[in-house]
C-alpha cells in the first residue's frame, strides 16, 4: 500500500520506466561523446608528440657548434656582415 502511494506521487511505473529509459539513452549519449573526445585527444597527443621529435631534431641540427669549432673561432667563417 505504501509503495503504490508512493508512485502515485511520483507518477505511474511506466512514467518511471519511461524516464529511466530516457536517463539510460542520455548516458549512452554522453559515453559516445566521451569516447569520441577520447580519442580526438589521443590523436592530438600523437601530433604533439611527433611534433616535439621534429622540434629535437631540429634542435639537434642547429645546437651549438662543439668545443672544436669554439676554439678555432670558425663556426661563422662563410658568413660576411658589411655596413
């Protein structure tokens, strides 16, 4: 007797199912979109990460001359400034 009063307040046991269905899609919904961000972040993870070898690499390419080249003060040698 409590129960069907309960529902009664709170709408019939097919409203209930009703809106439980409605909540369980909205879940779905919103597990999609999770899955679907989920996986833009990956990608975008992978470009930064490719991205930041190509950085190194280039780094790695114009680093500072080594100690060989310091010392014989040629590292700049082909290049000319004139004013």
């Amino acid at each position: 007797m409590f129960v069907a009063r309960r529902l009664q307040g709170m709408g019939t046991l097919r409203d209930l199912q009703f809106a439980l269905q409605l909540k369980i899609e909205e879940l779905r919904q919103r597990d999609t979109l999770i899955d679907e961000l989920e996986l833009e972040l990956d990608t975008k993870d992978e470009l930064i990460r490719r991205l930041q070898e190509e950085l190194d690499r280039y780094r790695a390419t114009v680093s500072l001359p080594g100690p060989s080249a310091a010392s014989t003060g040629t590292e700049h040698s082909d290049f000319s400034c004139r004013i």
